[in-house]
C-alpha cells in the first residue's frame, strides 16, 4: 500500500476506487466495458473521440430528459393536492440547443431565457412565447419588444425603472404583460459568492422594504398584469434550508400584497445543487420538493393565505449529471513540493482543453473528478492536477483527484458532471476553437453541436480577405 500523499485533499483518502463511476455523479448509463472502455447510453467515449475528436462534450439525451420529467412530478405531485399548480422553467443559461429546447417542451417544461439570444432560439426552436419567461437585469428595448410581441408569458421585472419601460413597450405592442417582480429575500445561501444572489449588495432584483412601492406601481398601468414576487438565492445549493426560508420571508410580503389585488404565484427560483465530486451529497429532488412545498403550506396557513401556484427554474439539476466531457492527455509533469510532512509530489497533467470548455473551475474554483476513459489500469493511483493549454495558471480542470500512475500521452480523460455551464461559458481564449456536443442515447449517437473551426473564428476577422489566414 503506498503512503498517502500529504498533498492530497481529505475527500481522496476516503473515495474508494480511483477507477469508478460514482452513481450519483455520473449519468445513470455510464459503465465500463469488458475492455475498460467508459461507455455513455451504450456508445464507448473512446469510439465517439475517433469520430468527434477531443475536447468533446457528450450528453445522455435520456437522463437529461428523465432529470426534466423527474423534477417536474416532483413538484407537480405536491402542488396537485392543494389545489395549486407548479410551473418548472428550465434555465437555459445552464444549456441550450435547439433539441434542448425542445426536450424541455416536449417535457411539460417552460424555459427561462436570460437575453435576446437565448429568446430567439427558444423561439426558432418552435417553443411557444407563452411558455417563457425572460428575465435579465438589464434588458434592451429590442430584447423587451421581441418578448411582447411573441407573447411571452411573463417578464421579470429587475429594477423599479423597468416598470415603465415594460408598460411602455405593452402599450406600444397592444398587450397587456405578465411581469414578476425579483427580490433579494436577504437570505445568504452557502455556496461561492458570485453564486449567492439574493445578498443586499448584488445586481440582481430589489429590497423587501421596496417591494410595496414597485407593486404599486405596477398595479397603476393597465398594460402590467402583476403575477407576484421572484426569488433566486444562489446556485449549485445543495439543502433545503436556504429556499425554506426565502419562502417564509417572500409570503409575508406576498400577504401583505393580497389586500392590494391578486397575486397568483410565487416563483422561488432555482439553484437546486448537484454532486460534481464522490464525497458531495445533493438532496433527492423529491426530498427539496417536500421541503419547500412543505414550508409554504406551513407558511400559508400561519398567514391565514391560499397556497399560490409555485414557479421553480432548475437548470443545473436536470443537465448537470447528463454530460461527460473528453479530453485527450498530453504533457504530464511532476513538481516536488515541500509540506509540513515533508516532500511532496503532484503531478500535472495536461489536456488540450482547459478554462475554454471548462470555466466554472477558474471563476468558482469548482471540484471536479477525473477518470480514464480509454483503458483500466492496474498502476498505482497517483495525485493528479488535470491542467489545460491556456497561458494562465488558473487554467485548471481537476484541482486533485487520483489517476493510475501510467496515465498519459495518447489516454483519454473524461470530466463527469459537466452538462451545465460548460457549453455555455465556452469562449475562445488563446483562439482555442470550441467542442462539439454529442448526444447519445440507446447505443446511437447525434451531433447537438459542431466542432467550432478556425474557419469560423476567421470570419470575423476583417483583416483575413474571406475568413482564410
């Protein structure tokens, strides 16, 4: 048995096999061949990097639509009995494609679209405007014009100045606008701090003390139809206490509103977290749904008020746990370090992605695993820093975690947990093109997204005649 390395993080000592596909991190369908080959929905990672290349992002089109239908029973089933409806959003800043839309539609499912360019795909994509909502704290003339106009359900209102430019443009379109207005419940959710987003000092949303005011002025314009108040303390959350409490503090100010004219429902946001690592344990949706369902009813009849209908907007729970992204290994190097125990080794291993395909770990300093993908090993584990191309030291995939000690050039990595912002946060730093993404599901597979190419990169450039170098 070899000596643990006084490197490594405590989470390691106790993750059980370094070669295994934890259940609750990685896609329900994920499993290992009889020749050690990592397999997603029955297609080996190892045969879609032959036809894809690496970086790859792939995704397991059935967990994340089971995630999408799982989520909304959750809440649906709870709600049904009270004589109150659930309304699920899927946050499409997590991930959105044209299919993606559409799963989530064809789910039961609304989206939420945070700007013009996610509404517009939403839109082509054939999801009607009345199964939307936009939200966004600072929202263009054109982004609120196009809403209206397609008949979005319902706006979220960020600011008190956005009421009279939300009426402003009803008026223009004819209509008459559904709008929620977002508050900072005050509730400090534990997560990252550019997570937690109901704090006082933050761009988002507006103080409980000036609720009253805004209301009323939405009330005053008869293109306003007021809906009720928004929440949203924080992402990647991983108990119940944090939107419990949220709730408490919006439903009193929800009753308070009732004497004033209806307000129909309660959005409480979303944030639902994920495990990302072995040792991390993300409450079972059907467990946050009790909790929370559980609280309004509790809530509501201390208040002497009707339960609403409640609005939640998951993104990251339900495409989170579906994708699976690809590397190919490159460089590796060992760094000897001096700790309190002694010397000490960690080595880097390179992939030719990084912080372009995977920036969550550089902005949040995010935990992730790694696995190889391509081939068991019978090699000692070792501490390994998965590392990307970038010339920035930041640039880092996989803080630690344990790789077989002959891992390297020409082997495959695979990142589990990396469906939501991924894709979505991808740029193009060192003109790094950005991945594909694949869908697989039941032994066959779909390109969602292509490859981004040089090519493409070039166009833009008006220095290269016709995009070519």
């Amino acid at each position: 048995m070899t000596t643990p390395n006084p490197l490594a993080p405590a989470r390691l000592t106790a993750a059980g096999d370094p070669q295994a596909l934890p259940a609750h991190v990685w896609p329900a369908s994920a499993r290992r061949d009889d020749d050690g080959r990592i397999e997603i929905a029955g297609v080996a990672l190892t045969d879609l990097v032959e036809r894809h290349g690496t970086p790859l992002y792939v995704l397991d089109e059935t967990e994340l639509r089971t995630r999408a239908r799982r989520v909304l029973d959750a809440f649906g089933s709870r709600t049904a009995p009270l004589g109150a409806r659930a309304h699920v959003y899927y946050a499409a800043k997590a991930f959105l494609t044209a299919d993606v839309a559409r799963w989530m539609r064809d789910a039961g499912l609304r989206l939420d679209v945070a700007t013009g360019g996610e509404l517009a795909l939403a839109l082509a994509a054939g999801v009607p405007g009345e199964r939307l909502g936009l939200h966004g704290n600072d929202k263009s003339d054109d982004e609120l014009a196009t809403a209206i106009e397609a008949g979005v359900a319902s706006i979220v209102l960020d600011s008190a100045e956005e009421v009279g430019r939300v009426a402003d443009a009803a008026r223009r379109a004819g209509a008459v606008q559904g709008v929620r207005l977002r508050v900072n419940s005050g509730v400090h959710a534990s997560t990252h701090e550019y997570l937690a987003t109901a704090r006082e000092d933050q761009k988002f949303g507006v103080a409980l003390a000036q609720v009253p005011g805004i209301v009323a002025a939405v009330r005053a314009r008869p293109e306003l139809r007021f809906l009720g108040l928004h929440s949203h303390i924080g992402s990647q959350i991983l108990g119940v206490g944090g939107f419990a409490e949220a709730a408490r503090r919006l439903l009193e100010v929800h009753r308070d509103l009732l004497g004033g004219g209806p307000v129909p429902e309660l959005n409480l946001g979303g944030g639902f977290g994920i495990a990302y690592t072995a040792d991390q344990e993300a409450v079972a949706i059907e467990e946050l749904a009790d909790g929370i369902v559980g609280t309004v009813v509790d809530a509501c009849r201390e208040l002497g008020v009707p339960v609403p209908d409640l609005a939640f907007e998951p993104g990251r729970w339900i495409v989170g746990p579906a994708g699976v992204t690809v590397y190919s290994a490159g460089t590796t190097k060992d760094v000897e370090l001096q700790t309190e125990d002694g010397p000490a080794v960690r080595r880097y291993v390179s992939v030719d992605g990084g912080m372009s395909d995977n920036l969550r770990t550089a902005l949040y300093g995010a935990e992730y695993e790694v696995r190889l993908a391509n081939r068991l090993s019978t090699a000692e584990p070792v501490l390994v820093r998965v590392v990307g191309k970038h010339c920035e030291s930041g640039d880092v995939v996989v803080q630690a975690d344990l790789l077989p000690a002959d891992a390297g050039r020409g082997d495959l990595l695979a990142v589990p947990a990396t469906g939501a912002y991924h894709h979505s946060l991808a740029n193009n730093y060192n003109l790094l093109t950005r991945p594909p993404v694949v869908a697989v599901a039941d032994g066959a597979e779909r390109v969602l997204i292509t490859r981004e190419t040089l090519t493409d990169l070039f166009a833009r450039d008006t220095g290269l005649a016709g995009g070519a170098a």
